[in-house]
C-alpha cells in the first residue's frame, strides 16, 4: 500500500539497498498490511509484500541495518530470513553480514537460527497441512457419527468421543491455535482468532459438562435412541470444523509451494555441461564452471551453453525458446549466440563472453521473479470482512455472556448462549466457499482440458478486457510448412516442389525439411553441395536427362550465376511481402519457380478470436516474428492490422503488457514458450499452451492443457463462473450469520442446533459448487 507508506526524508534520501527477505507466518491479506506497516514506520524504508510468494522486497537506506529489519518484522509477529543480497553494493549493509561471489548476502547464523519463523512456515507446509488433515478426518468421523446417531451409542459414549475429538481440536487445529496465540498477542485478530475460540469453546464447553455429569451418557444403549435434549456434548462441532477448515488451508498450501517452479523451469532450460577447448584437447566442464574466454565446442544437436561469440564454423541456430521466431537464425564467424539455443546442423567454436548471472536466460529469470513480485495477490474477500467480522464476533459473544448473566444471573444459560454465538459465526462455510468451489471447477476445467492454478487468479478473469495472443505455438504450429509454389516459364508446380525437394532432402536444416516433407516423389541426386546460409546444389536425373538445380536465397543463385530480372524480383517482393518465408529454385541456370514457407495457422483459431470478441475481449497478436508475418497471420484468424505487435524481444513482450496496463486495460497474456514466461507473468492473467514449455506454464495462472487455442475463451468463461460461485458462497455464508447470531444471542439456539445449521450451512455451500460440473454441457 504504497499510499499509506512513509515516504522517504530528504535526509536520508540517496543510495538504497534491495534486501529480498522470505516471511513465514502469514496467512491473509490483513498480515501483508501489518508487515508493510510496522517496515513503513521505519526511517526511509519501503517494503513490498508478496503474499502468495511468502517474501518481501525492501528498499532501506544505509543507516538502517539487515538486523533492524529482521527484528522489526519479527516485532510484528512473523518470522523474518534475509534471501538475497543487497544493491548497489557487495555488502549487505550496516549488519556486516558477509557477501558471496554475486554480491549477494549470505544469511547470518542468527538470521538462519530463528525458531519461530521455521515452526511457522513448516505449520503451513502442504505435508505437514495433509498429516493434520487425515489425522482430522479419521478422528472426526467417528465422532460425528456416535453424536448425531442415536443408534450408535452406547454406555458412556461421552467420553469416548472426547477422547477421540482431543487430537483433533488440540494437535491438528494447532496451526489454527498458533496463529491466534500470535495474533493475540500483538492485539489483532483473524479468521483463525474466531476458529481457534469457536473450536476451543465447543470442546471445553463439552468437557465441562462432561466432567460435571460424568454419567450423563451412562444410560445409552448401543441399538436404542438416547434423548438429544439429555446432554450438552459438542465434541463434533470442533472436530469437523477443524476438520474442514484444513481441507482448504491444504488446498491453499499446494498452490503456494509451487510458486517458484518457474524459475527453476527456466534455469533448468540451459546446457548441464560443455566441452571446453584447451591446450588442443576437449574438456567437459559443467556449464556453470564456464568464464569468460573459454571456447567451447558445439555439435549440432546440442544447446548452446552460454552466451558467447561464434569464432569458427557457421550454422542455424533454433532460438524459438528464447525469442519466439518460428525460423532458425543463421550464424557465422562474429556472430553472438545465445545460451539455452540449439545448434541444428554445423560444428560450431563459441568464445563465452557472458556466464553465469549476467546469461541471457539469467536475466530472464531474474525478469519472471520481479514481474512475480510486482503482481500484487489477490485479497481474499472472506480476509477483507474478516477485518471487521471476527472482532464483531468475539464483542457479540462477550455482550451475550455479560446480557444474559445480568438478566438471568444462570451461568449455564448464559455459558451456552455465548458458546452458540461462537459456534454458529464459526466460519466453517467460510473456509469451504473457495476450496469447494475451486475444486469442481478445476475438476470440470480438467475435463475441458483446463487447468486453473489456485483460487486467487479468478478475480482478475472477471476485469479482463484485452487478451494477448502469443503467435507462435499459440495462434499457429509453430512449424514451417510448404504455403504455395509459384512456377515460372514451362515448369509446373509439381516439378519445381519435386527438384526443389529432392535436393533437399540431403540437408538437415529446418527449411530443407518442410520441402523435402512436401512430396515424396524423389530424383536421384549426385555433386550435393550445401552452403550454410545461402542454400544447396546438385545434379538432378531426370529421367533422361541431369539438370543442374540450384535452391535459396537470391545471393545464393547470383554466386551460382543467376540473376532474377526485374519481373522476377518483383514477384519475388510479392510473395515476400504476403508473410512468406520464400526459397528459390533455379534449374539449369535459370529461374524456375518460388516456393513459400508459412507457419501453419492452428485449427479452430479464428473461431477462438471469434469467441473472445463475444466474451467482450479484445484480442491482439505479439509476436517476435517480423511485421509481413505477423499481419499475414492476423489477417487470417480475423485480428486487425492494428492490434498485431510484431518483431519484440522478450524484455519487449513484457513492455507491451505493462503499457496496456498503464493505458487502464486489464491483460490477459497467452504464451506457450520461455519467450513468454516474463510477460505471463507480468500480465493481469496469464495463459499458457499445454504444448509449450514448463516455465511458461509455472509462471502462467491458467493451463490450457490441449493444443487447441480455442479453450482459451473457455478458459476464461469457466474461471469467470467459478469466481461467481465463489462469492455467491461467501455472500450466502455470511448472510447465514448475519441472521443466525442474533437467534443465538437471543438464547433461541442451543450449540447443537447452531451446530447443526452450521453443518447445513456447509452443504449448502457444497451443493452450490456442486452447479459448476454442469458448465459447457
């Protein structure tokens, strides 16, 4: 909340340091605002918090040190680790602790040793979340079975089930425990202040009474009905809420372990090792014991496992990781490659230039972490009231106790009047609005092939109103394919495809083999020559006849002695100028045709387009290809010349999304390459292609699993309903205390029936989720 943050003196304004620290013990939004607070006090400090991604980043001036900020943090209630180091500078500032190689700071022992920051974070470990959770489950049914049938109790059946029932409100509600122990003790609360209490209340409440008649269920008979009215136990109110509410604080822990897939999938995407040329010999080497000046040797086939420059030998390079082109790049001696990029087809000698952190592919996950960071989580709305809710609670209970003590002077009446406040405000329907939800639409978008990331990316489906198409691997195949062939004087189209493609054939490059897929008829071939960068030649038999055929590019005829006249060149320009990726053929010294490459446009991608517009969406096209491309592309799945940015780089893709941003249009970006991982990222919503690379999936909100553009409007239309369900659930739960508090309060409800509607309030939540397996159908 940068609105409400101190801003920096004119004193201690100057150089600052970026300290990158892991928080745990946070659970809602109003946690974010306390740390960002309590940081904001101090003197010319600024911190940003990540809710989703459990860190902060802080901008602190010299003369506050590492240490102060820890301890600040932990003032607050949290647990509190320095990750990174500081910039600009090898230090980490005034606390001394010690820099490492990069310039970054190393954690100091005190910093690693903090206790209370590891319980917390390992309470709200997804393992330790299921362990409670089927400890909870196991335990809970029992319970509820023998106190809500009456044909399953027996002689002193109390006490079992509050045997039973202990683990369960005490070990596996802990985390709920801690969290209101922590709150309480800075004099704050939230939803787990009212769990903890309604969950306490409920099982002590019980226990007292239980205590006060130890025969109070003496008299049961296993077979036979024992009167509900003849005792006061609710051991199974406190088991099943803790046993529900840890469902969706699991579900909620799974989706926040994997936030930082993404970038180990981009770091995973560079070269393991390389071989290093040295004294003569070939010496692998792990890629990152690489510096700069080695010469690494490259075969084709492998990555490339640095950036560096091409000292010998020339090939093309696949860079469609990186840049998105869907066409190999062409490099010789001087040329600059870049790390994580294919060598296809020559031998290669690179001298690295650039390793390790200052890497191309480095940078872009340095470029995914801060768009990550910068994406502010989204408030969960059960969080937001929640502010308000949960203390209004705890006043309505403590008002009941005290009203009812003064009126009646009947502690027992009183006692159950405000347990049955506690109990029916305890926000079990609450903590089952999202992850009921969640579940049968994530189910349902399964079965669509569709997967949605977490909870917290469906409000920002509901704002979208621009949707950023990648184009290749997105809109098309991202495979070159023979488009059309155009034959000049007396020669056929199939006899300029045929010479082209048998001549072909003996190559390897990624051209050569879209026009060697193109026909299967093939001529005999001798004297192949292949010149990388320029094209092939050979002797053709014909039949009777062996023709000299000539295929490539224009400098590559003219060093073959062939020159196009100025009608030629100008269908040449034609065919260019239409988006095609155009390869000549000459035979026998002559001209005989054009042969047009194209990346195939996907099935069903105009009627996406199509779709997306219905949804009141505006769709663009970013492309890192070039401009005649890109229109042609658009042009054919129905987007306008005007909303088609072409020829940008990754750093530009990002641009492009945070520019619309600035323009006040909500963005939605659908990718499938690491090109596209940094903008999935910085988008409002991002979208990646089944097909695609894992880090442009892990930094994506949303999944398309299949290769089929068009369940991306489906993707967004499925995301918009579950929101709807879930703020219909969340309205529905709340509207169910607003007029059930006041019954309990007023003595009309004791905690079994407040038990029991809050049960129905559950289902109701349930059933209502339940309508999103229906969606599409």
């Amino acid at each position: 909340m940068p609105e409400t943050r101190t801003p920096v003196p004119a004193e201690v304004a100057g150089p600052l340091r970026t300290l990158e620290l892991g928080i745990t013990g946070m659970t809602c939004s109003s946690c974010v605002a306390r740390v960002e607070k309590k940081l904001g006090k101090l003197e010319g400090v600024d911190a940003s918090v990540n809710l989703a991604l459990e860190t902060a980043t802080v901008h602190a001036p010299e003369a506050v040190s590492d240490e102060e900020i820890l301890r600040t943090v932990e003032n607050a209630g949290y647990g509190a680790v320095l990750q990174g180091g500081s910039a600009p500078g090898g230090s980490a500032g005034p606390s001394g602790a010690a820099g490492d190689d990069d310039g970054g700071a190393r954690p100091g022992p005190d910093a690693m040793a903090r206790v209370a920051g590891r319980e917390a974070s390992s309470l709200r470990s997804p393992e330790s979340l299921r362990r409670r959770l089927v400890v909870a489950a196991a335990l809970s049914v029992p319970v509820f079975a023998i106190s809500m049938v009456p044909g399953l109790q027996f002689p002193h059946w109390g006490w079992v089930v509050a045997v039973l029932s202990l683990p369960v409100v005490t070990w596996a509600a802990w985390p709920f425990h801690r969290s209101a122990a922590v709150n309480a003790r800075h004099l704050t609360s939230t939803m787990d202040t009212l769990v903890s209490m309604g969950v306490s209340a409920a099982y002590l409440f019980s226990l007292w009474n239980l205590l006060r008649d130890p025969d109070m269920t003496a008299g049961a008979m296993l077979g036979h009905a024992m009167d509900m009215s003849g005792h006061q136990l609710y051991f199974e109110t406190g088991a099943l809420v803790t046993a529900f509410l840890l469902l969706g604080r699991w579900l909620e822990a799974r989706a926040k372990a994997r936030s930082g897939e993404a970038l180990r999938a981009l770091l995973e995407l560079g070269a393991k090792d390389a071989v290093v040329l040295r004294d003569g010999q070939q010496v692998r080497v792990p890629a990152e014991a690489l510096r700069p000046g080695d010469r690494i040797l490259v075969r084709p086939g492998e990555k490339i496992p640095t950036d560096g420059t091409v000292l010998e030998g020339r090939s093309a390079v696949d860079t469609s990781l990186l840049t998105g082109e869907s066409l190999p790049v062409e490099v010789a001696e001087g040329d600059t490659v870049t790390g994580a990029t294919v060598n296809t087809t020559g031998r290669l000698v690179v001298e690295a230039t650039r390793v390790g952190a200052d890497t191309t592919l480095a940078q872009m996950g340095r470029m995914v972490s801060r768009a990550q960071a910068t994406k502010a989580p989204v408030a969960r709305l059960a969080d937001r009231i929640s502010g308000v809710f949960v203390p209004v609670v705890l006043v309505l209970a403590l008002a009941t106790l005290t009203g009812w003590l003064l009126l009646t002077g009947d502690v027992h009446a009183s006692f159950v009047a405000a347990v049955s406040v506690l109990v029916i405000a305890c926000p079990c329907a609450l903590g089952l609005a999202t992850p009921t939800a969640l579940l049968t639409g994530t189910g349902r978008g399964a079965q669509l092939g569709i997967l949605i990331k977490s909870a917290e990316v469906l409000e920002d489906t509901r704002t979208v109103d621009t949707v950023v198409l990648d184009k290749t691997g997105t809109v098309t195949s991202g495979r070159l394919a023979v488009a059309a062939v155009t034959p000049l004087s007396a020669w056929s189209k199939d006899q300029v495809l045929d010479l082209a493609a048998s001549v072909e054939d003996s190559s390897e490059h990624p051209i050569a083999r879209a026009i060697a897929a193109a026909t299967p008829h093939r001529f005999p071939v001798s004297r192949f020559v292949s010149a990388p960068g320029g094209g092939v030649r050979a002797h053709v038999a014909d039949g009777m006849h062996s023709r000299s055929v000539v295929v490539g590019r224009t400098t590559w005829l003219a060093q073959n002695g062939i020159r196009l006249d100025d009608t030629q060149q100008e269908a040449l320009r034609r065919a260019q100028g239409g988006g095609f990726t155009t390869v000549l053929v000459a035979v026998d010294g002559a001209l005989a045709g054009f042969v047009d490459l194209a990346d195939t446009v996907k099935d069903g991608a105009r009627e996406a387009v199509d779709r997306l517009r219905e949804l009141g969406l505006r769709p663009m096209l970013l492309t890192g290809d070039n401009g005649p491309v890109a229109r042609a592309v658009a042009a054919e799945v129905g987007i306008p010349a005007g909303d088609v940015v072409a020829d940008v780089s990754p750093e530009g893709k990002v641009a492009v999304v945070r520019d619309l941003q600035d323009e006040g249009r909500v963005v939605a970006m659908v990718g499938d390459g690491v090109n596209d991982a940094a903008a999935l990222a910085q988008a409002d919503l991002g979208v990646a292609m089944g097909s695609g690379t894992d880090a442009a999936i892990e930094a994506a909100d949303l999944t398309i699993v299949r290769d089929d553009v068009r369940a991306v409007p489906t993707a967004i239309a499925l995301s918009r309903r579950t929101l709807a369900v879930i703020k219909s659930n969340l309205f529905w739960a709340f509207a169910y205390n607003v007029v059930a508090i006041p019954v309990a309060a007023a003595g009309l409800l004791n905690p079994v029936v407040a038990g029991a509607a809050m049960a129905f309030s559950s289902v109701f939540v349930v059933l209502n989720s339940l309508r999103l397996r229906g969606f599409g159908r």
